[in-house]
C-alpha cells in the first residue's frame, strides 16, 4: 500500500476527529462554568476519545507503507468515533 493509499484513508478520519474535537472544546471553552460535574467530566472523556481518534488517523498517514492496508487502525478509529458520539449522546440527555 502506497503512501497516497494510506493519506486517502486517513485524512478524512482526522478532518471528522478534528471537527469533533474542536466542537468539543469550543463547547467546553463556551460554557465550562455553567456545566454541571458530570456534564463536565463527559467533556473531558469526548476531548480524549477525539484525540486519540485524530492521533491515530495521523499515524495511519504517516507511518511507513506496508503491503496491506492498516484495517485494524481505520476501525480503532471509527470505534473511537462512534463511541464519542453515544457519549456526546449521553451528555446531551443531561440537560
């Protein structure tokens, strides 16, 4: 798998855990002092879960080619993303 081959896998992974994350933290940033505990500590759980998403979508551009495609880093990615947005759920039901 060639070098482009794994950046067309990885950079729409790291635009959609940037997107998240930076929602995540302008919402934090904007309204931190009207959150309650727990509405506070569910950001603080999506700020990392999006992290780690766009850290891991990073390395699968950056790391070095191998034959076949890295499948088990695309779905750490979109587990990462999919459990991210079931917190977000759980957070919003808090209002």
């Amino acid at each position: 798998m060639t070098r482009l081959h794994r950046l067309r896998l990885a950079v729409p992974l790291a635009v959609v855990s940037l997107l998240c994350l930076g929602a995540t933290v302008l919402g934090a940033w904007a309204y931190w002092s009207g959150d309650t505990v727990a509405q506070r500590a569910l950001t603080v759980v999506l700020a990392v879960l999006f992290a780690a998403g766009l850290t891991l979508s990073v390395t699968i551009g950056v790391s070095r080619p191998a034959e076949e495609p890295p499948w088990r880093l695309v779905g750490a990615v979109v587990v990462l993303l999919l459990v991210g947005w079931g917190v977000a759920l759980l957070r919003r039901s808090l209002y």
